[in-house]
C-alpha cells in the first residue's frame, strides 16, 4: 500500500493584483472515504477577471471534490461526473448574474487510490508523472494553439512563442456541458513516482525538462517550492500554482511537518 506526500502550494504571482487560482488535496479522515475513494488533488485556474475567475476556480475546485466524494461509481466514473456537476454550477452561477456573464475556469485533478491514479481535465491545466528521472506529460492542452500543432500547422517550438498560446479552446463553466478530457487508463503508480498538478503560471515559464529536474529532487514540499521559487525569478507574470504528490511504501514514510505544505481535509 502507499501513502501519499503532498505539497500544494498556490501564488498570485509578480504582475497579478489577485489570485484566480484554487487549489485542494483532499485526504478523507474518515477511514471508509479513503478506502473507496483514496485522495484527490485539484488545480483550478480560474478566468473572467477578478471575482468571477476566484469564483469559478473555487466552484470547481470545491464541487469537484464535494461530488467525487459523494459518487458512489468507480473512481474514474466519480471523477468524470464531478467535473460536470461542478461545470454546471458554475455556468448556472454565471447566469445569475451579469457582473460573472463568462466567467469560466481551466481544472485538472487526480485522484488516488491504492496504487492507481485516475485523472481529468479541461483547458490547460496539466498533470506530469514524474518517474525515475523522467518525466511524461499525462494531459493535452486544450488551446487553440495546441490544436494547430496537433494538425500540423505550427510546430511545438512556434507554439511555445506563440502570442495566443494562452487561448483556451476549451474551459468549464463557459457552455452548460462540458467536453471532458479523462485518462484511458489508470497510471499504475510505482514506489517514489510523483504527479505534478500545475497551473499555466508555472509551466509557461519552465520546460518539461526542467520540471523534472526540480520537482524530483529532495523532499516532496522543498521540491514544490523550488518550482514556485523558479517560476517567480522568471518574471512570474501569472498567478501560480501547484500541487506535488509522491506516492511512498507505508513503510518508507516518515511524518514530517512542512510548513509550506497546505493541505484541506474532509471529514
């Protein structure tokens, strides 16, 4: 069995007045919770401006876990119909109310149970499993930029330059149903492999490469901090956020307290 470390870490950033991203990892103190569900991590980077973008990456963050816990489907079931229920309060939220008319937000979460890793998102909100020194990029960016690559009219180095690489071509919140991207299959974890959860705040300004190098070494919270630390010494011109998970052998870990660890826990 595996226990998990978790670092979750959050940032405005050097350029922003405000903070748009939500972020949770979420470890049930109810033992019939852990069992049937394990853990779930959320990054949600939230868009629309000021209170309209903290408020849709909140009800995502928030209503994705609030209903993955409460499904009684298979992990990847739960996690799926979370992030519609959760898409569905926030474009309901936002017609309500005028001053929140297109608000919307960018998600990813994974979610944890005994040694497998179940994961969905929208936008580009990514998810990396980091392994043995390598890393792999477990989400595809749902950007209009992306999508040129994708069918060939831009190459991976013109769209990282690229002056509307931040151009969602998909989001939650923005249409009453969402087109939900979920992994095939479970990622069958292995002792010490690590799953990144990031905004684009952090992976605009760091290579895949260099994500690895940092998110892999020493502990699971100086890693995570090191990265944020890399992101804001490169102009930190988005709000950033992160949540680093290591999956341990129970008998590998030792409890120690991370003051830069911030973790939200459910009954």
């Amino acid at each position: 069995m595996f226990e998990i470390d978790a670092s979750v870490l959050t940032h405005m950033g050097k350029v922003r007045t405000n903070n748009e991203d939500s972020v949770t990892f979420v470890r049930p103190n109810a033992a019939e919770a852990r069992k049937s569900h394990g853990v779930l991590a959320v990054v949600a980077d939230g868009m629309g401006g000021h209170e309209a973008g903290e408020l849709a990456s909140k009800l995502a963050a928030e209503g994705i876990a609030r209903g993955y816990y409460r499904s009684c489907a298979t992990p990847p079931e739960a996690l799926a119909d979370a992030f519609r229920e959760a898409n569905r309060e926030i474009f309901e939220t936002s017609a309500k109310d005028p001053g929140l008319k297109g608000m919307g937000t960018t998600c990813v979460a994974a979610a944890i149970l005994d040694d497998l890793a179940w994961w969905a998102w929208v936008g580009d909100s990514r998810l990396y499993l980091l392994r043995r020194g390598r890393i792999y990029r477990m989400s595809e960016d749902h950007t209009v930029v992306h999508e040129m690559v994708r069918r060939g009219l831009l190459t991976a180095e013109e769209a990282h330059c690229h002056p509307e690489r931040s151009a969602l071509a998909r989001a939650m919140g923005t249409r009453e149903s969402i087109e939900l991207a979920v992994g095939a299959q479970p990622i069958h974890l292995a002792d010490g492999d690590r799953l990144l959860l990031c905004s684009d705040g952090l992976h605009d300004l760091l290579t895949d490469e260099e994500i690895a190098e940092y998110a892999g070494e020493t502990l699971v919270a100086a890693s995570a901090e090191r990265l944020l630390l890399l992101a804001l010494e490169r102009g930190g011109f988005d709000n950033i956020s992160i949540v680093l998970l290591e999956a341990k052998l129970e008998s590998e870990v030792v409890k120690k307290p991370a003051s830069i660890t911030r973790e939200h826990v459910c009954e």
